[in-house]
C-alpha cells in the first residue's frame, strides 16, 4: 500500500503535527510492501500541485492542527481546491489527523463531522479522524516526555498498514479524555481564582487601572 500524506501545519522546522505524522508512519512502515511520500502544503508554490497528487492517490491521509478551533488557512485553501473533485473520487480512501492544546478531544468533535461530510462530499470512503489534544509542547519535549502519545499514533499507523483501515476503537482511546475530568475542572476553577487575583491584579493595580477594571463604559445602566 502506498499512503499520500498531506501535512496542513503553516510552521516551519520541526512542528507537533509532523512528529505526530512520523509516529504514524513508524508503525505503518513497519509492515513490509508499505510505502509513503509526504508533503508540506505550504511548501507549494501553487495548491494545484498539490490537489493533482490528491486525485493521483488511492490512500490520504490529511494532518493539520488546530489554532483556536480553526484549521490552518493553507489547509482551508487547499480543501476548497478540491472542488473540482466534487464526486468523482469513489475507490479513494481519506483519513485525517488533527491535533491540538487543550487536551479533551471533545474540542475536535464537530470537525470531525465536518471531515466525514468532506468525504462523501468528494466521494471518497472516509477512513476516519485522528484527533488527539494535549500537543502543544510536542516540538518542545523530549522523546521520554512524548513517548505514549508517539507510542499510541505508532500503533494506530501499524493498524492502518495492515489492514488499510483506522481502527475505531484505537481511535476512541487514543483521543481520551473526551472531556474535562472532575479534577480538572476543579484545579482549572483554582487556577483562574488565583491568577486573576494575583497575576492580573498585579499587572492592574501597576497600570493604575484596578479601580475601573470593571467599567462599563456603554452601558444604558452605567452610573
């Protein structure tokens, strides 16, 4: 199986989506006959190119991160570039990889949906997403740091080599927690007493503007 890989991240250098990206093909490579090529959409001079190695490919996979519950621009240009390819994909397979901060992959949820709707869109046959939050630093850590979420990525890359498809149930583990646990809920609530209180406050009361820091200057009920 040969897997056309599309990396949507607008950084340069090494980027969380690229090693999460090598992690995959880790364990996809590590079953004999696979092969992969993979490329940066913003190394294009043109998304042309770019949309004809999409229709030239049998297996895609699409990786970007998110920036504020958005999608990279290069990567919104290069899905409306696919157009032309409105229903006339049958027979190709597309998965998607979508990482991201916060770590609860509830976050990612609608996008997923709109992935899957991408898909029948074009026609192809949607392999599924894999989200997976908590990634921030990936870039920034060290190998010991990053070694479960590498490991986990790795195992969904050598399923996908074996049998061409994205394991639901990995997936569904891989992407925990789906939300906020109890305890994070309650150390968030902490978090943000303390540092409105001390950081913010701090930062106020040297501007000299803590004592209207509540102002409502266009209010019908400002006094």
């Amino acid at each position: 199986m040969h897997l056309t890989i599309f990396n949507g991240s607008q950084k340069t250098g090494i980027t969380n989506t690229e090693i999460l990206v090598a992690g995959f093909v880790d364990g996809f490579s590590a079953i004999p006959g696979n092969t992969y090529t993979a490329y940066k959409l913003n190394s294009f001079k043109d998304l042309t190119e770019a949309v004809a190695l999409f229709k030239d490919s049998d297996h895609i996979l699409l990786a970007f991160p998110l920036y504020n519950y958005s999608m990279p621009a290069v990567v919104k240009d290069f899905i409306e570039r696919l157009e032309p390819l409105k229903g006339k994909c049958t027979g190709k397979k597309v998965g998607f990889l979508v990482q991201y901060g916060f770590p609860e992959a509830v976050h990612a949820r609608p996008l997923e949906k709109y992935l899957e709707h991408l898909s029948s869109l074009l026609d192809c046959a949607y392999l599924g997403t894999i989200i997976k939050g908590g990634c921030d630093s990936l870039a920034k850590s060290s190998k010991s740091r990053n070694k479960h979420i590498i490991a986990g990525i790795s195992m969904i890359g050598r399923a996908f080599g074996t049998d061409g498809m994205l394991d639901r149930h990995l997936l569904k583990n891989y992407s925990k927690p789906e939300t906020q646990t109890l305890l994070s809920k309650l150390f968030m609530r902490v978090f943000v007493l303390l540092a409105n209180r001390y950081y913010w406050g701090a930062v106020l009361r040297k501007n000299g503007v803590e004592a209207t820091s509540f102002a409502r200057p266009y209010s019908d009920q400002q006094n």
